[in-house]
C-alpha cells in the first residue's frame, strides 16, 4: 500500500464522520432552538456535551391536572428538612424542557444537602397568560404539600430560570400570595411565595409597550409575547382591554418592600438597538436587569446585577452560593464581587432572610 492510499484510508473514516457531524448539525440545532428564534439560550448549549446527571429520585410526578404539569425532583441525603431549589426552564412561553436543567445546579445542592426540583408549565401556544405563572405556582404549592413525604423545609424554597422562565420565577417572587386558606384542595392552600430568585436574561415586564419603551428597537416584536396574550402578531388589538393583562403579568407590577432578593445575570450586549433591528432582537437586553434593580434598590430589597463582560465565573455556583445564603446555611462558596462592575455588590435589604412571608 503506498503512502496515498494509506491516507486515504486512514483519513475517510474521520471524514465521514465529520460529514455525518455536519449534516446532523442542522437538525439538532433545530432540537435545541425549541422557541424558534434563532438562538441557543440557557441550558440548550451545552446539550449533547452534558456531564451525565443524577437521576430525580421522582420524575414527571403531575402537580396539577394537565399534561405539562409535572415535575422530577431530586431528594437530598438530609437528617432534617432540606431547601429546596426549583428550575423553571425557558423557550419563550412556546417551548423548553425541564431536563435543561443545569448539571452543576443538581450536584451542588445534592452535595450541599438541598434538594432539587424541575418543572413543565403549559405553553400559551394552548393556554394564554397568565396560565404558566399559574403553573409556576401550582408548582410551589405542590413542593409544600409534600413537605413532609419529601423531606422539605417550606420556608427555603428558591426558583430560578433563564428567559421565560426567570420571568415566571420573578413573578413567583413579586405577586401577592395565591393560597386559598379555605380551599377544599390540601395542595391549593399552600402559599406561592418564594425565598429568593436567580434571574437569567429575565424580563420583569411582557407589556410589549412597556418592552418598546425600554429596550427600543423592535424588541417587542418578539412573536411569542403576542401569543402569550392570543392577539396576533400584526394587526390592531384593544390596548385598553389588554392591559390589566399586560399588568398581571408584569412581575415589576407586584413588587412590594417586602418581597425576597434577587440575582440577575445578562449577556446580551448592553447597548442600545437601532431602530431597524429584527424582531425580537433585545428581547433579553440588560436594561430589564438595570430597571429592576433600580425598583429594587428604591424598596431597600437586596438585588445583585452581573453582565456577562464583567462576570467571569460560572454563574450558576455564584447564584447558588446566593441561594445558600439567603437560606442561612454554612457554605465555603463565598459570592464573587467584580471591582467596578455594577450591582456586583448586594443592594441593601434583607440580608440572610429565610423566611418565604408574602405581602
């Protein structure tokens, strides 16, 4: 065999392996883009690279009555009741998986004793606003109902989430308690509050006016925020009729001096659109961060704010070492400050609050 075919049969093998990588490309990317915008967002990344996980000790357990209402729940090893920390997966209302969930969120609280949840919600592709918020704390309520079975401490009790679903945990995080003390249903009676947040390219407004406003551009030509709400996309709406929905919705709408603190990270480019950009572009802009910081701050609420040209570290141990602390544990995961980053260190407010009280 001379040293040409040689190569070539040394080198076809790997060729045709690469040709099979890159036409499969395509279509897994396609998987992965569940809200079909173009973008692969928190979680997505890294699927097919993913460190193997632990499996949930109970998965696709229905809390509430419709397909997507189920969970998986990760147990912690514990003596005593656990915190526990629930993953709300994003896609833009219109997608998403709860097995998104990051690994290292689910090795790090198992090996810290905290116990892990991860949720579906209905889409508004067949349920409309505020249906998945609803879902997010069907959810939270569910958690609490099995406090005794699970081994759950109710009062530490975080949510995070990326996109959509940081806009379900703020909410969470923000509205008046949900529990009906007087409901028939033990699960209904629960409250809905949370202890803290951790908030990834979250909006804390879906007003799309309110959107325009902020970010500029045509941001709020995303097409899922009008289906979130059932109008179309183009074409005239009642304005006046919408917006109590547009406020209901809104997590800023809720915020009282008294709801728990949040982390937030961004990564978009924190700079203004031009006027001319795609639809939908700037959806996750960092000035929803910077305006909800600001309303924070005004309360005296803790609220801390990364970017990601500031942020070096892997952001999901920072929220979880925020997380533990709000949760009064013992944690050698000490949060990292950036000099001259904004937000980098925590606002004034309740510092080490466990409690999940509601306003």
């Amino acid at each position: 065999m001379n040293i040409a075919t040689l190569a070539l049969h040394t080198l076809y093998p790997a060729l045709a392996l690469a040709s099979n990588l890159l036409a499969a490309a395509p279509e897994q990317f396609k998987q992965r883009d569940r809200n079909n915008d173009g973008v692969l967002h928190e979680g997505t990344r890294q699927e097919g690279t993913r460190t193997p996980m632990a499996r949930p000790t109970f998965a696709d357990v229905p809390y509430g009555p419709y397909e997507r209402t189920v969970l998986d729940f990760w147990k912690a090893n514990s003596s005593s009741p656990t915190p526990v920390v629930v993953y709300i997966h994003g896609g833009g209302f219109v997608g998403g998986d709860k097995r998104s969930i990051p690994v290292v969120v689910v090795d790090d609280c198992l090996s810290n004793g905290v116990s892990v949840a991860a949720i579906h919600y209905r889409f508004v592709t067949t349920a409309p606003f505020p249906a998945p918020q609803h879902d997010g704390a069907r959810a939270i309520q569910f958690l609490r109902s099995k406090a005794t079975g699970w081994n759950i401490d109710p009062t530490r009790i975080a949510a995070f989430g990326g996109s959509a679903g940081a806009g379900i945990s703020l909410w969470l995080a923000f509205h008046d308690d949900l529990a009906q003390t007087n409901s028939a249903d033990p699960v209904a009676r629960q409250s809905t509050r949370i202890a803290c947040v951790g908030s990834f390219g979250g909006q804390p407004s879906y007003d799309p006016f309110v959107i325009k406003e902020w970010v500029g551009g045509r941001a709020y030509l995303h097409p899922s925020i009008f289906k979130c709400y059932g109008v179309p996309l183009t074409g005239s709406f009642d304005r006046a009729k919408l917006q109590p929905l547009f406020d209901e919705c809104a997590a800023l709408t809720h915020l009282t001096k008294d709801d728990p603190p949040v982390i937030m990270f961004y990564s978009e480019p924190d700079a203004p659109l031009p006027p001319d950009s795609p639809p939908g572009t700037g959806i996750h802009h960092p000035v929803f961060g910077h305006k909800l910081k600001k309303a924070m701050d005004d309360l005296g609420i803790e609220s801390v704010y990364y970017h990601r040209s500031d942020f070096k570290e892997n952001p999901h141990k920072e929220m979880l070492a925020f997380f533990f602390r709000h949760f009064g544990m013992k944690t050698t995961a000490a949060p990292h400050a950036v000099p001259g980053a904004e937000g980098a260190t925590a606002a004034s407010g309740a510092e080490g609050a466990t409690g999940a009280t509601g306003s």
